[in-house]
C-alpha cells in the first residue's frame, strides 16, 4: 500500500519514465488481482520507502508492482491503515499525493506512476493504448453508475459512447447508464460530463459488466487514481444533440461575473433564446414565453416562485445544486402542466467519501453548507444562506424604499397644472419614522440512502424566504397649530417564498429497466400590504380620515405523486412511461384595503396523467425518433386533455445534423398578470376553471441544425409556438356599464411567438465562450383591448450575447455583453378620479393603445476575476476570492415608468435597474 503511495508520489514529483520490477515469489491472475483488491485488508502500520513498502506488499499478496526505480528508491512513507481494502489505500493514496495508479490485465502488473503519464508511457493528451488481451465477450450489455472521483456524487446526463462509433447512452438522473450492442469488452469508451475532464477507459474483461464503477474528475482538480487521459477545459454550457436542450453545471458558476451571488437562473438567461433583459425576475423568459410557463423541478418537487429580493437574485444556493437542464421547447411527454419549458434541477447528494464544510461571504450575503457520509450508505447535505444589509442590498433596498415613497417631480405628460405644495393645507415640522426590517434567507437538505446496488432512496428539502418592510410612519406634531394633530401610519410589508420537498425511490430492476417513485410537497405563498391609515385635523379644525391602499395574498399548495420508468428494450428501443397526479389548492384575495375586498378566489382541484414515449434509433444510426403521448384529466373541467408530441433527429454526417420537434401542451395552473399602470403590473397564481380563466395550451414547431467539431459549435433554430387561453386580470374597465362583480375583469384570448437563434459556441481550450443572436416576437390578441394582435409584455425583439472565459493558471477571467431592445409598455394620455364602493377615492388613467411604446434599448457589459488558492495534496479545492463588476459603464436601463396624478396632470418617472455595482466573493472549503 505504502509502496503505491510513495510510487505515487514519486511519479507525480519526478518525470522519469524508466520502470523497476519488484519481482515477488509468485504472481497471480488478473482475475485474482481484482478480487485481492477488494477483499485484502490492511491494518497495519507501514513505513519505510516506497520499493520497501511495496515489497512488503508483493510477498504479502503475490501482487508485482512496477514503477521508476529513483522514485521508489528515494520516498519514504508513513501510514496506518484500519481495516481498509488494498484498493481503498490506493485509492487515498493516490488522491493525497497527486498519483495514480494501473492494472494491467495483460502482464498482471500494478504500475505506479506520474499523474503525467500514461500507463503505456505516453504523456497525456495522447490516446491510450486499448487493452491487447483478446475479448471473452461480444455485442454484449454494460451497464453502471458515473460518479464524481472526489465526493461520490452520482452524474447525472453524462455521456458515454463508443469511441469511433455512434453507440452511446446518457445517464439517467441518478448516474446510472445502460449501453447495449457494445462491440466487445475491449472496446474503448468515451465518457464526458459539463465541467468535468473528459475521460477516455479502455475496457478489458476484467471489468465488470453490470455493476462498472466510473469516477470522473472536476476540472481544475489534480488527482488521478485510474486510467484516463484529460480533455482540455470545456466550456460552461452545453447544447444536447437533439437540440433545444441545453446542460449547465453550478460547478462553473464562480467563473461568471454576478451581482452579489453565484445564480443559477441568472447564468441561464445568458443563453440564446432565454431573455436577459429583466433584472427585476430571476425567471426565465424562453422564446417568448413568460416564467409561469416554466416549469421548474428542483430535486422533483416544483418551485412556483424563485426570486429574492425583488427578483434581482434566485432562491436557489448554488452549493446545494449539481445538475441543470433546460428544455427550451419541444420536450418529452414525461413533463407535463406548462406551455413553454422545463428547468430541471438536480440537487447534490452530500459527500460519500468524507466529511466537508465550507461558506461563501460576500457583499450581499453569508452561505455556508456542510456534507459527508453516515456510514458507508447515507451521504447528507445541508446549506444556509442569509443577506445581511451590505453595500449590494442597502443599494437595491434603496431603490426601492424610493419607490414607495412615489413617483416625485417627474416629466408631464397630461394637461393642466397643479401638482407639488404641502397635502395638508400648513406648514410645520412632522416627524417620520421608518422600519428597517429587511433580509431573505433559504435552506436546503438532502439524505440519501443507498439501500444497496439497486435501491437508492433521497429526502431533499428546500425552503426560500424573502421578508420586506418598508413600512413608515408620520407624526404632524402641531403641524397645523394644535399640540397634536395626528398621524399616518403607511405600512408597506411584503413577505412570500417557497418551501417544498420530495422523498423519492429509485431502482434499478435490472440493467435494462430502471424506475423512480417521488412524493413531493410544495408551497407558494406570498403576502401583501399596502396600506395608508391615521387621521389628522387641518387649519380648519377639521378632522380627516385617511384610509388607502392595497392588500393582496396569494398562497399555492401543490401535493404530487409519480411514477417514472425506462425500459431499454434493444440498442434501438429506449421506452419510457408513467404517471402522475398533483392535487391544488390555490387561494388568491386582493383588495383596496382591510374593508373591500375585489377579488378573492379559493380554487382547489386535481391533475391526473399518464404518458408513454420510445426513443427510437433506425437501424441506419442516423435519424432518432421519440414519439410520444401524454394524456391529463382535469377535475376541475371533467374533460381529458390529449398532448401528442415528437423529436427527432437526423445526423447527415458526424459534424452535422438537423433536429426538430413538434407537439401539444396544457397548462392548468397559471400566473395570470394584473395590470396596474401607474405603479406597476403584479401577477398571481390561480387554477384554471374554463369559466372566466380557460386552460391555456400551446402547439409548438421547432427546426433547427447544428455544425460540431471538438472544439467549436454553430446552430440555428427556428420555433413558432401558437398559444390559446392566456389571461390577464385588469381594472381599467372596472366601472363600464352592466359591470356587477370584480370576477368579471378576467380577459382571456390568444397568442404566438416566434423566432430564430443563431449560436457560435468555442467549447474548448484556453478561451472559451459563444456569441448568440435572437430574433423574437411575442403577439397577444384579447378582444377587450382591439381585435388587433398586440406585442405581448415579454416581447423583444432583437436580443445579442456575448460570453467570453479565459483560464490562466489559477485565474479564471470572464466577461459578458447584453444588448436587447426595449420591451412594450401602456402609456397614459390622462388622469382621473373616482369614489369607489366604501367612499374610497381612487386615481385612475387613460391609456393610449395596449403595449403602444417601448422603453430604451438594454445593454450592460459585466466583468469577473477569480483567484483560486493552490488545492490540497489530495486534490480538493480550498476556496477562492472572487471580484465582479456589474454594468461597468453604469447604462441607465429603464426597468418601468410609474406615473402619478396630481390635479388631473398625470406625470412620469422613469424606474432604472442597477447602475455600476461591484461585488467582492470569498470561498473557503475545509
């Protein structure tokens, strides 16, 4: 053990590449080898150098080692294992000297060497020699699980293929993977994965078939243990073959410039088709879609709303996260209840191999996570995060705070005068109080058990909470001549968040059926109030009561069960089915203050489905077909909602290949917008009932084609989806004639959205990065606003991309540029009052055609720089210390316009984003 430690060592530290032969009384096969491997125990103390140790070993065990005779001859080791196998001690060996070793099937020999060679003597970079030995089995299945070399997490949607072949398979969510018709088992694989070196294994029979163990090393990482030869550094994110999916890992989140916080969801909106130009929400506009027509699945269960701090940064804590994919369109019949795309989230499983704790602090927050194994079978995971009022938070909290305050001197755009002098008819010195009680926090856990080879079941937990006080309070104190006149007190509280979890069963029945059961839980809620009250006496001794505002609650309760199964039923025949049902319940009331209520809905309901699909591959292995059906039955409707869909892919040679997608959504809970121009539209969910607020549904047609070479990718991809069903709540017509209850200013009607996107995409090497260009249009037409279609809220038309990440030694820079022209809005032409329904006065407005104007074009230009600290002997990360600059040149980018109406003159103020912010990130891993 000791001997392969030193070896180890020596070779990482020594470039020499002549070998020694520790000859021993006797050998053994490799067969035998593999078994002693496993089964031989170490517990005892070893010292001495490395040929010293290894000698030792060799009469111990019949196993011959080989390495550079300098190196053995010139390391000295000390170790204790307790009870550990040889491989075990080999393996940590290797880990903390930054070594590796092989077995060679062929000679059964050990070989001990530099993590820079080869096991042939080659240098890496350089393909591997196959194994020599000839095969003992042919067109035969492989199956196995991919993990993370360094904390045994489970890689899920790794690629595995065989080289020189278009055999390969992907993992499924928990890293296992089948590959059927593999050659022989001496064939050589291709295994890559996002932010990991990608590997090359040769095959040998040694290796077993059904239960193949592959680890996989973190970019960045030094370790090696096993046979593999490292790709160069590939890029942050990565298109899928089929198109219209894209795979992101969090693992290469701290190479991006950001605002206060590694984010997922931000990151993603640098992708083509997914819009960049809202600040204000951490949800994803996808080829003209709107957030609520995401579908999002953290760990199973859905997340209904995923902003903090009024949408600048997501809920989700990038250290609870290993895996995301985006589905921009055209997905498989396994996903159901949205119109538009899919975010599936994949959180960590917890360190398997030992225990960690590290944190992040920076100007915005404090994060902290903590993992490691429970004995040889449970792995836990747990990660906190809390803001504390830095530089980043007081800055937006700010702006904000202004914000409530009203709009001020601003632009005149109605006619008439007036405006400005004091509300109260006086003059004097009133005090004003305000509260300072603002911070978001979110915690995250999961336990896994791996029951055995088969079984593996995960309890993950998710809670996000935002709490906004903003609240004030005025007292005249004498102000219009008496010793006290009164006050205002104006409350303005918004608290809302998430929490949900899921306990999920996988297993793998054998090594062609796989299956998972999820029992998820998931809330929603988010509570309102914007209130004016108090009273006060004027110049004329007259007491006035004040008595305004708005409160609002909206609470989602969503109670799922799932089935999922894979069956591999040839090398052609990949089939899948299941089903599903989630139980609602969803309660929205608005109202213009604690005495009038204009909307209050309580909905409650349930989904079933069920779906099939197969993926199929021609027999030519050049065209992929995955047809499939998905079948819903809404209570609250009693109809059944047919969804047929279909990819497929056609490869015209290996570089290039042309895929599309066609199919049918529904979607049977919605956030519906309700528009409120003079400060600002909100949205809110509700369940549809096909009364005043129908099933929305979508057709989408996707077309695209893609060039790739190793090192560079360019696609284009056109889609047209056409809607029906959207909703929008408004008040504008409140008052019209007939009117007789608030439930009837839902308008529902119809839409489309389509596109092109053009991507250049440089994966590899020193630089990378892509350039990405969308040309969109979102069109609404709802009859209560003209029979004409209409740019949708969303809408933008041109938006341009630039991502570029360079790596030099332990720095990683990076930069990105956002251009997108200006979104739609509804300009006012006037401004009006009236007395509402408990004697309650209410400014209104007129408003100019429905999404008339546009706001300024957006762009920024962000730039990151992160140092990483040198790693530990055994290869782990000790942290990093990260700058960001967000919108360098400070570009005023308008976010809305909020207007405010004084003596019937209605004027404007422009709301902006964020101006020039930097952000400073410390890492620290243990």
């Amino acid at each position: 053990m000791n001997r392969i430690f030193t070896s180890l060592l020596c070779l990482f530290l020594l470039g020499t590449g002549a070998t020694l032969s520790a000859q021993s009384n006797g050998s053994v096969d490799s067969m035998t080898i593999v078994k002693l491997l496993q089964s031989y125990k170490l517990d005892r103390f070893y010292h001495g150098t490395l040929a010293e140790v290894l000698r030792q070993l060799q009469a111990e065990t019949g196993i011959r080692f080989e390495g550079n005779p300098k190196l053995l001859s010139s390391t000295n080791i000390e170790d204790r294992p307790f009870n550990l196998s040889l491989e075990e001690v080999l393996n940590r060996w290797c880990k903390r000297l930054q070594l590796k070793w092989y077995l060679d099937g062929k000679n059964q020999v050990i070989y001990v060497m530099r993590r820079t060679d080869d096991p042939n003597g080659q240098r890496l970079g350089q393909t591997p020699k196959k194994y020599q030995g000839p095969p003992s089995a042919s067109n035969f299945t492989l199956s196995g699980v991919i993990k993370d070399a360094s904390t045994g997490e489970s890689l899920p949607f790794a690629n595995i293929q065989v080289k020189k072949s278009s055999l390969g398979a992907n993992s499924n969510p928990d890293g296992y993977f089948t590959l059927q018709k593999v050659p022989t088992d001496t064939s050589m694989l291709i295994i890559s994965y996002l932010g990991y070196k990608t590997h090359e294994l040769s095959l040998s029979p040694d290796l077993s078939k059904t239960n193949l163990v592959i680890e996989m090393t973190p970019e960045g990482s030094i370790q090696l243990d096993q046979v593999t030869i490292t790709a160069q550094s590939e890029a942050l994110m990565r298109p899928n073959e089929s198109g219209s999916i894209v795979q992101l890992t969090p693992k290469q989140l701290a190479k991006l410039p950001n605002v206060g916080e590694r984010d997922i969801m931000r990151s993603l909106q640098l992708l083509p088709g997914v819009s960049a130009a809202n600040e204000s929400t951490s949800g994803l506009f996808v080829r003209g879609g709107t957030p609520d027509q995401n579908l999002i699945l953290y760990d199973g269960f859905t997340v209904y709303h995923v902003d903090h701090l009024y949408g600048f940064f997501s809920a989700f804590n990038y250290n609870a996260l290993k895996d995301l994919q985006l589905y921009k369109g055209g997905f498989e019949s396994r996903f159901g209840g949205r119109l538009s795309s899919v975010t599936e989230i994949t959180g960590k499983e917890g360190n398997s191999k030992r225990f960690a704790v590290g944190g992040d602090i920076s100007l915005l927050s404090a994060n902290a996570y903590v993992e490691g194994p429970i004995g040889k079978k449970i792995s836990y995971l747990a990660t906190g995060r809390r803001s504390w009022r830095g530089p980043i938070y007081n800055q937006i909290f700010n702006r904000f705070k202004d914000e409530e305050e009203g709009p001020g001197p601003g632009r005149l755009l109605g006619g008439g005068g007036g405006g400005g002098g004091n509300p109260f008819g006086g003059s004097g010195g009133p005090s004003f109080n305000s509260t300072v009680a603002s911070f978001f926090y979110d915690l995250n856990g999961k336990v896994t058990w791996r029951a055995g080879k088969s079984d593996i079941f995960a309890l993950s937990f998710f809670n996000g909470t935002d709490y906004l006080d903003n609240s004030t309070s005025i007292n005249f104190g004498g102000l219009f001549g008496g010793s006290d006149d009164g006050g205002i007190n104006n409350t303005d509280l918004t608290n809302y968040g998430n929490i949900g979890s899921s306990l999920k069963w996988s297993r793998r029945f054998s090594p062609k059926l796989y299956g998972n059961t999820l029992l998820s839980f998931s809330n929603y809620y988010s509570d309102r109030d914007r209130t004016t009250q108090g009273s006060f006496t004027n110049a004329d001794g007259e007491e006035r009561e004040v008595r305004n505002g708005l409160i609002e609650t909206n609470n989602v309760k969503d109670w799922s069960l799932r089935s999922d199964f894979t069956y591999d039923l040839n090398e052609r025949n990949s089939v899948s089915f299941g089903f599903a049902y989630t139980n609602y319940d969803i309660a929205y009331n608005f109202g213009q203050n604690d005495t009038l209520s204009i909307l209050d809905r309580k909905d409650k309901g349930g989904v079933g489905a069920v779906y099939v699909q197969d993926k199929i591959r021609l027999s030519n292995k050049k065209i992929d077909l995955t047809p499939g059906l998905r079948v819903s039955y809404f209570e609250p409707t009693g109809k059944a909602y047919f969804e047929p869909r279909l990819n497929a892919s056609y490869r015209i040679s290996s570089r290039f290949r042309v895929n599309g997608a066609w199919g049918k959504y529904y979607q049977f809970a919605n956030r519906v917008v309700r528009e409120d121009l003079l400060s600002g539209s909100r949205d809110f969910w509700i369940l549809s009932n096909d009364q005043n607020v129908p099933v929305s549904s979508a057709w989408h047609y996707i077309l695209g084609t893609a060039y790739e070479t190793p090192k560079y990718l360019f696609s284009v991809e056109t889609y047209y989806k056409k809607l029906d069903g959207i909703s929008e709540y408004s008040l504008r017509y409140a008052l019209r004639p007939g009117q007789i209850s608030y439930e009837e200013n839902f308008y529902s009607g119809r839409g489309y959205s389509q596109g092109i996107e053009f991507l250049a995409q440089k994966k590899s090497g020193s630089i990378t990065g892509w350039v990405s260009y969308t040309l969109g249009q979102a069109r609404n037409q709802i009859d209560i606003y003209g029979e004409d279609y209409y740019s949708a809220n969303q809408d933008v038309t041109h938006e341009f991309k630039a991502v570029a990440m360079r790596k030099m030694g332990r720095w990683d820079f990076s930069a990105t540029w956002i251009y997108a022209t200006g979104r739609p809005y509804t300009a006012p032409d006037g401004g009006y009052s009236i007395t509402l329904l408990d004697g309650v006065e209410e400014d209104y407005i007129t408003t100019s055609a429905k999404n008339g104007s546009r706001l300024p074009d957006y762009h920024r230009f962000d730039v990151g720089l992160t140092c990483n600290f040198n790693p530990r002997l055994d290869g782990s990360e000790r942290g990093s210390l990260g700058l960001s600059l967000f919108n360098v040149y400070g570009r005023k980018n308008v976010w809305y316009k909020e207007y405010q109406i004084e003596d019937g003159s209605v004027y404007e103020v422009d709301k902006n984003y964020l101006g020039f912010t930097p952000n400073l990130t410390f890492t620290i891993k243990f």
